[in-house]
C-alpha cells in the first residue's frame, strides 16, 4: 500500500461498545485524532443483560461529563433472590438498579463520541493486523496508521489475539444464553428483578425487566455447563415459558479471568477485551468505561512525556486499582458457587439482609468486596453451624423411631 493511500490516526480504537466509546470520546475530548472501528453497522444487537448499576451511572457522569438519557433506563428497586428456583429472599427499597437495551445504550454512546468529533468507521472489517508497523488493513482495502491502539473489541477480541495468540482462555471462559420475553407473556413480574444462583453451574439466572420486554437468560463458566441450553429451558419453565417461543442468543463471557497484562507498549486492552467482568455481580458495563478512560487517559499521559514513555506502563496503575475488586471475587466466588459450599451459601443469603445489601452495595459502588469478607464468613460460619443442628436432630429422630 502506498503512503499516500494511508490515513493516520493518533489514536485508533477498535470496537464500538461502552470501553470503545468512552475511550475515543476521552481522547478526542482532548484534541487527540482518534478513530473508532467497528466490523457492525450500529445501532446493533448486543447479548447482555442490560444491567446499568449505580456504580456505572456514576462513571458515566464521571467519563462522559454529563447526566445520562433518563429515558433509555427502566429502573428497579425491588429485587427478589433465589437459588434452584427455591425461594431466598425479597430485598426492596435499599438500592436502585437500572436496566437498559444494549443496542439503544451503545448507540447512545457512539453517538456521544461523534459529537468529540471521533471519526467513526462502521460496518468496518479489519482483514490484517501490523502491529510491528502500527498498521490496520481494513477490507475495503484502506490501511489506517496509529501510533497507539486500544482494543475494545469484546470478548472475541481482534487486538488482544493479534498480541497473545489468542483472545482468551477456554477454561476460564463464561458462556451465557439469553432470550427476550414480551411483558405480555408475564403479566405479574411488573419491574421486579429476579436473580437464581443455581440457575447454571459456577454461575447465575437473571430477569431483567425492559420497557417492552423481561431479558431472561443464565449464564455460568462454560466447560462446567455442556447443556446451558437445556438450563435455560428449565430456568424459563419455572416462569411458564417455552423456549421454542423466543430466540435464543449465545455469547461467551469473560467471568473474572482479566488479563493481568492488558496490552503491550502503545497497544492497550479494555472491556471484555481485557476480560474485566465481576465473576459474581455479572457487572461489565462499569468496568468496560472505567477502563476504556484509563486507556485514552494512559496514551495521553504517555504522548505528552514522549521518548521513553510506555502507554502500558502509564495504564498499569489505574488498570490494577480497577481490577482489584475483581481479584476479590475471583476469591470469593469459591464461597458461593462450588456445590459442596452452595447449599450454606444459600441459607447465608437467605438469613442475612446485610449480606444482600452488601451485595447490592457493590452494585451501586459504595464499597469493594473487602468490606463483606468478615461479614460472609460469619454468616455462612452461621448457616453451617445451623446445618450442622438442624441433621443432629434429624439424625438422632431417626435413632429413636428406631428403637
């Protein structure tokens, strides 16, 4: 390719969800040539549950400098806990929770980029990565120089197999399957939100209310669940659903395994390319801005000092202090979803309105998973405790009937 057939970008960022927006629009905010790549025309389908924590509110505010469109969120303080389809508890009135279509809130934010004057190349397939030139070939035949890149092109991430041979690991890896039920199909669900922790294995079933629909999906580490979709089918069997009805959506979904390295050099990872979900609140959309920003901030920082300035090394920092929640529940989850510690989990969560509060406090961003640690362990302490009773006199009932 000639030169003069080159464009050249200060920054190019590839993929066009909430990690790619936040990360063109931070950049271009600051006079930085940015351009956004994305391989599908928008506005487009996404998988996802459409959970918009208040912790996420509140890094939009932060990243995007504005309040949000109202208008796009169903919100919901009413949340009711179960697992195996059997009844935990109800939690009301402590902390709000908001629900948006990924096509409409994406769309909303590429659109936010746009007006910092980001120039956005849709329906856009990259055919050849060149790190080593700092080159992206697109199918059309255009090539388009950088001198940094960020990938934010999801879970099936471009960028991230070009740097390490592959976007992610398939022993980690979740998988979720999803589907979308008219609110005429459950005309008693009103805005409740339901959340089933055995729904799947080493993971969650979810109902989401939407303004014309309830998101119904499970999701769970993938090489744990051969069947998923045989779990979906009985998840939505204890609402009166069929599956046949409704149109089934897969997706892989990274459950904790973040990259401890997210990128290299002037290249740099975030979102679900860096594998930055909450293995246990299934929270993406918060981390996907937080570090989006903290990589156009981090090749911002890196352009001004110049000369001997890595973009990685400048990410390196606030990339940790985000991911260090995830460190937490990647080591919590171990007291949640192995079967031999399930059953006292549930009677934990059951028995203790604090620790569904807690929960919910790490949704909202009031505080990390090191402020439930003691509170946890004592509770499922508690539970087992009580387990523990509850078949000694089971056990010694029997005894006697025996005699």
């Amino acid at each position: 390719m000639k030169p003069d057939s080159q464009t050249q970008f200060d920054l190019i960022v590839v993929g066009g969800g909430p990690a790619g927006s936040a990360a063109a629009f931070t950049a271009a905010s600051q006079g930085f040539r940015t351009c956004l790549i994305d391989k599908t025309a928008f506005p487009r389908d996404k998988l996802c549950g459409g959970l918009v924590s208040g912790r996420s509110k509140a890094v939009f505010e932060a990243v995007f400098r504005r309040s949000w469109d109202e208008k796009l969120f169903v919100s919901s303080d009413r949340l009711r806990f179960y697992s195996n389809n059997s009844f935990l508890a109800d939690n009301t009135g402590y902390s709000t929770l908001y629900f948006t279509m990924r096509k409409e809130f994406d769309n909303y934010l590429l659109e936010i980029a746009r007006e910092a004057s980001v120039d956005l190349r849709l329906s856009a397939e990259i055919v050849n990565v060149d790190l080593q030139n700092n080159m992206l070939q697109l199918k059309t035949g255009e090539s388009l120089a950088f001198r940094f890149l960020i990938g934010a092109d999801g879970v099936n991430s471009q960028i991230a197999k070009a740097l390490f041979g592959a976007s992610f690991d398939p022993k980690t890896i979740g998988f979720g399957l999803e589907v979308e039920v008219p609110r005429s199909a459950m005309p008693d669900a009103s805005d409740r939100v339901e959340i089933d922790f055995g729904a799947a294995h080493w993971g969650y079933g979810w109902i989401f209310p939407k303004h014309k629909t309830f998101t119904i999906g499970v999701g769970g580490i993938h090489r744990f669940n051969p069947d998923l979709k045989q779990s979906l089918e009985t998840y939505l069997s204890y609402k009166n659903l069929a599956i046949a009805d409704y149109r089934v959506k897969g997706q892989y979904i990274p459950f904790g395994d973040f990259r401890r390295t997210p990128g290299r050099g002037n290249i740099l990872l975030c979102g679900d390319a860096a594998g930055v979900v909450d293995p246990i609140t299934g929270e993406g959309i918060a981390y996907a801005m937080e570090t989006g920003a903290a990589a156009a901030n981090a090749v911002l920082s890196s352009n001004e000092k110049g000369v001997g300035s890595s973009a990685l090394q400048e990410y390196g920092g606030e990339y940790s202090k985000i991911s260090a929640s995830l460190r937490q529940a990647n080591i919590l989850r171990y007291f949640i979803f192995p079967k031999l510690v399930h059953k006292p989990f549930a009677w934990a969560f059951a028995d203790a309105s604090t620790l569904q509060n807690g929960y919910l406090d790490i949704l909202a961003g009031r505080h990390g998973y090191n402020a439930l640690y003691g509170l946890f362990l004592r509770q499922v302490t508690k539970a087992a405790r009580k387990a523990l009773i509850y078949s000694s006199r089971k056990f010694l009932g029997m005894l006697r009937i025996g005699r």
